[in-house]
C-alpha cells in the first residue's frame, strides 16, 4: 500500500513537471515570436528619389507640409473630397471651415493649396509610398529631396526668380518664397525637371496647375497666406531643418500619430517586391524602382492609366492606383527633350 503511494505520487509530480513544460511553451515567449514588428522597408536612393521628385523643388514649407500629410493618405482623400464639395468657400471663409474639421494640422495646411492636394489625391499610391518612406526612413527622404534640387540646379533649372529665393548653404539648397506673404507652387515635369530623365512613378497622373510639359518650371498664380497664417496650422508654422533631417511643425519636430502609416507595422514586408511590380502585398503599396517598361504622361491631363494591380487599402479610390512594375533599376531616356503645351498654372489660389 504504501508502495504504491509512493508510485503514485512520483506519476503525479512527472505529469506536473510535463505540463508545465508544454505550457512554457505556449506562453510569453511563443507570444514574442508571433507579434515581433517586420523590420520596415528601406528604399534605395534612387527610389527615394523617384518618390520626391514631384515635390522637391517646392518651397521648404510646402516640402514639410506634404511630407507630414503623406502619413495620412486617408485624410487626404477625404480633405481633397471636402475641397470639391466646398468650392465655393474662398479666403477666410474657407479658412475658418478647415479649422473646424478632424484633420491633420499638415492636411489643413495642404487645403490653401487646392491643387497640390489633388495631386496627392489623385496620386493615392504614391502618396502613400511617400509617407511610408518618411516615416521609416525620415534622414534619406530628406537628403533625397537635396540630391533632387542639386541636380535641377545644375541642369540650370532652379534659379532665383520673381516668385522664389533659391540660396545655397554649404551643400544645401533652400527654397522659399520671394515674397514671404504670397506662395507659388512650381509646376514642372518631375520626370524631366532634373536633366538626366527619370522613369515616372507607375500609374502616376499629372494634375493641371501643377504639371508642366517640357524640362522647365513655370509659375501660375500665387497664393496669398493672410487668411490662413492666423491659425495654428497656417503656413508660417512650418518648415525643413535640413541640417536635422526633419520637418518642423511649431519649432518642434513634427511627429505624425497616423495609424495608417505608423503603426500598421510597415505595410511592406519585403523589398524584393518592390523591384518585381508586387505591389498588392499590404494595407497601401510602393512605387515601383526607376527603370525600363513605363512612362509618364507629358502634356496630357486625361488619366491614362498603366495596366496591373490595385492597392490593398486603397483599391475603393481608382485614380492613379492601377500600376504597373519595372524589372530594371536606373534612369531611362525618354528621348523627348523639351515639349510644348501643359498647364503653366499654380492652382486655383488668389493673390491676395
């Protein structure tokens, strides 16, 4: 009897000691392993730079509010919505109704300037690209944007003129306006601006006011920033430290809480679709590498898009989302030189 006893509770203590085992293994540790982040996505330089290149010759200001407002692709779609359905607000009128709504104080400011949210808009994917980029490689997108304006500079396309003030400390170039009160929007070819020609981000549709065919830039009418600087979002709240290698939003750094961007744990999990044209693999997706197969549209407004697949998160929004991929990296010559016609517009602001 007492044998027996004693087998029965050395069973019980080798069923203790299993169980527990098992359980170990189920616990906290094999919890760690499932939720670790993906590592973000780190984008070569030549993407990066394809990803700027529609912006980096604005003025620093702009550059800022539309590297912030590119964490918010969201917010964009529904700010340029708003814009259209609310045309007929100008000045302080319209003003006073963007202070009133849930967005981002980036996507507010983006509101003065009507054309440059379409754009974003209507160029969702690669608005969305450009905001994950940001956020995940905020130092390289930054020297991107100084790598682009170097090269239009020496292709003799970024000068001083009556609308900006283009100034050179050390190695980089800062853009801002002429006249501090009244802004102009560039409207140039990203693809062609910057000399040597770069393969257009796939699906990409130039938007009149702010695309203009042939290697130049133009300047259409300029925006009055009266009405919109008395709020905390206005322009005068914004900026680049270059030096920093980041945007300025009140003196401080800007920090973006999007959840569409920053916390979704980086929506692409492996660079190597990037360069293949997968773009579907996510809640948005990149921007395909620089190379051969595509084109850009110069001198055409009607949207003709590229064939292949649509956003995950975007697929509702069909307007610059359908792609195509490039096998290839490195610049491509369009052989086209300088071609006429396009919108030599700055949007649809006043110049107050």
């Amino acid at each position: 009897m007492k044998l027996s006893k004693q087998v029965l509770i050395l069973l019980l203590c080798c069923l203790l000691v299993r169980f527990t085992a098992q359980a170990e293994s189920f616990g906290p540790a094999g919890q760690s392993n499932d939720q670790s982040p993906a590592p973000p996505v780190q984008h070569s330089s030549q993407e990066l730079q394809q990803l700027v290149a529609p912006i980096a010759l604005y003025p620093d200001a702009l550059v800022a509010q539309v590297l912030a407002a590119s964490t918010y692709p969201a917010e964009i779609v529904e700010a340029d919505r708003w814009m259209q359905n609310h045309s007929n607000l100008k000045g302080e009128e319209l003003a006073k109704e963007v202070d009133k709504q849930p967005w981002d104080p980036s996507v507010k400011a983006l509101a003065q300037f009507p054309s440059v949210l379409e754009n974003m808009d209507k160029n969702l994917s690669w608005t969305s690209s450009l905001g994950d980029a940001y956020a995940n490689q905020q130092q390289d997108v930054t020297d991107a944007v100084q790598a682009m304006r170097q090269q239009a500079h020496k292709a003799g396309h970024l000068n001083s003129n009556e609308q900006e003030k283009v100034t050179t400390q050390g190695n980089t170039i800062i853009i801002e306006p002429a006249n501090p009160e009244v802004v102009y929007v560039p409207a140039y070819d990203p693809w062609l601006v910057y000399g040597d020609p770069i393969v257009a981000y796939p699906g990409w549709y130039p938007v009149p006011g702010i695309f203009l065919a042939g290697v130049g830039i133009g300047f259409g009418i300029g925006f009055g920033v009266g009405f919109f600087g008395g709020y905390g979002w206005g322009w005068h709240h914004w900026g680049c430290d270059w030096r920093g290698h980041r945007v300025i939003y009140d003196r401080n750094t800007y920090i973006s809480h999007s959840r569409t961007i920053v916390n979704r744990n980086n929506f692409s999990r492996g660079r190597g679709n990037f360069s293949r044209g997968n773009f579907n693999h996510g809640n948005a997706f990149h921007g395909s590498t620089p190379g051969g197969g595509g084109r850009g549209f110069h001198g055409s407004s009607a949207p003709h898009f590229q064939p292949g697949t649509r956003s995950g998160a975007f697929s509702g929004f069909d307007h610059g989302g359908n792609v195509r991929g490039f096998s290839s990296r490195g610049r491509s010559s369009f052989g086209g030189g300088s071609r006429g016609g396009g919108f030599h517009g700055g949007g649809s602001g006043r110049h107050r």
